[in-house]
C-alpha cells in the first residue's frame, strides 16, 4: 500500500502569509494527487487535482505542483477564509491513501 | 449539478450490521468509480472502499478485514456499503465520493455503542 506522509500537521500563519503544505509518497504515483480543504463541520472541498489542475471555483491563490512523490500545495498570500484544515489523496492505485490532514490556524 | 445522497446511517450496537446507500444524480453513474470514505469524530479523512464502474472489481481499506461489502446498482444509480461486525472504532461520517472524490455527499452518521 501507498503511504502519504502529509507536513506539517499543524501551523499557525497571518493573513497574508505564502503558506506551503507538502506530501509525500511512498512509491511513486505520477501526477495521481489531489488537494482538498475542509472546514469544521463542512463537506470536504477538492482544490486541485491531477496535481496541479485548478479546480474550476476556486481561487488562484491556490496551486500545486509535484510528480512522482513529492507534491506541494501552495496558498500565495492566505486569507481568513482559507483557515482550514488540508489534505492529499492518492489515487494512483489501490487502496487510495489520505495525508494526515495540516491544520491552518491563525497566528 | 452533481448530487450524491448518502443514507442508512444510525445508532448500532458492536458486532451488529449496517447498510449504507448513496443515490446519485448529476452525473453517468454507471460511467464513474465510486468510493466511499469516512471520518471519524475529530479525526482525519480514510478512504474505505472503491468499486468499479461494471461492480466487477471491489477494493478495500486494509483495515477492514473483510466485514464491509462495496456494491452498486447502475440501474438505480445507487451504491452500497454493506458493514458487518462492527465496532467502536467504526463510528464515523461516512461520505460517499467518484472518481478521485472531486464530489462528495453530505455524508451519513454511523455510531457504534452500546
């Protein structure tokens, strides 16, 4: 099985700050990733996917990138709404794997 | 608009069963890989299961242990989970997603307790 190794797991920033949010797999899975965000009490949200693809909606503040096994989500300049927790998904092959989630707290 | 309407969730003592269903619209069910994926209470995103579009190929979490069944009914557009034994630690929402979960349902409560 494929494991997503997802860091930080926590981080506190300020409006405004260039956040960046990395996962990690263990075997090679192509551009086979996406990115979700999901808010307390909210329905997980899809981000990116195809590893770097912007999810139509969503704001360009937002990009990805990787291949291979490491892959990065970026938030260039992070505001309020964007405090949230984050996860990866691998879809490469089964079973699929989530990332540990990195919460996004407000500093 | 795509819709996915997860049911069947409710309160169920340990070693008891369950049957999850997912009516979805929106979408060429019968064309889609579909998935179902839980959370538990203050905790992280675990995919669950994932069927093929024909219903032939079944995947499964590791963690299972062969007590969850994955079904569909293309007919219907309509997939199922079928949970046996199950425990504490199965108390989650359960969401059901296609594809590589660009959609998800609302999800359904599952409470494992006596």
């Amino acid at each position: 099985d494929i494991q997503m190794t997802q860091s930080p797991s926590a981080m506190s920033a300020s409006v405004g700050d260039r956040v960046t949010i990395t996962c990690r797999a263990s075997q090679g899975i192509s551009n086979h990733l996406a990115w979700f965000q999901q808010k307390p009490g909210k329905v997980p949200k899809r981000l990116i996917y195809a590893a770097t693809d912007l999810q139509s909606g969503v704001p360009s503040r937002f990009s990805g990138s990787g291949s291979g096994t490491e892959f990065t989500l970026t938030i260039s300049s992070l505001q309020p709404e964007d405090f949230a927790t984050y996860y990866c998904l691998q879809h490469n092959s089964y079973p699929q794997t989530f990332g540990g989630g990195t919460k996004v707290e407000i500093k | 608009e795509v819709q996915l309407l997860e049911s069947g969730g409710d309160l169920v003592q340990p070693g008891g069963s369950l049957r999850l269903s997912c009516a979805a619209s929106g979408i060429t069910f019968s064309s889609h890989v579909m998935n179902w994926v839980r959370q538990a209470p203050g905790k992280g995103l675990e995919w669950v299961s994932g069927i093929s579009t024909s219903g032939g190929t079944t995947y499964y979490a590791d963690s299972l242990k062969g007590r969850f069944t994955i079904s569909r009914d293309n007919s219907k557009d309509t997939l199922y989970l079928q949970m046996n034994s199950l425990r504490a630690e199965d108390t989650a929402l359960y969401y059901c997603t296609y594809g590589d979960s660009k959609a998800w349902g609302q999800g359904t409560l599952v409470t494992v307790s006596s």
